[in-house]
C-alpha cells in the first residue's frame, strides 16, 4: 500500500490523471488531496481511496 499526501499551503491540490501518471506502482493507494476528479470506476480500478484534506478546520 502507498500514501500520498498532495498539498500546497496557498492552493487547492487534485487528484487527476495527470498526478496518478506520477505515482510509483503499488497495489492499492490511499491519497490525500482536496480535491478528486478520477470516476469511481477508476478508482476502482486502480485501488485508489481517497481522503479529503480538511482545510475548513480553523486554527486555534
């Protein structure tokens, strides 16, 4: 299993095709980003879950 973790401070990160051609082969990936556009099909098909990073928690 892979973690991937896509964050940039200032800007809102996608999981898209264009990052999934980047990653290193894995049988199953857990991804954290704010933002997915793969279908559930290709998730599906590549063992993808993914997590939403959870920007809207404010700091104390």
């Amino acid at each position: 299993m892979a973690y991937y973790f896509i964050y940039k401070k200032d800007e809102v990160t996608t999981l898209d095709f264009e990052y999934l051609a980047k990653l290193k082969k894995a049988s199953s990936y857990v991804i954290y980003a704010d933002v997915c556009v793969l279908s559930d099909e290709t998730m599906m098909k590549y063992n993808i879950t993914f997590k939403k990073i959870p920007r809207d928690i404010k700091k104390v």
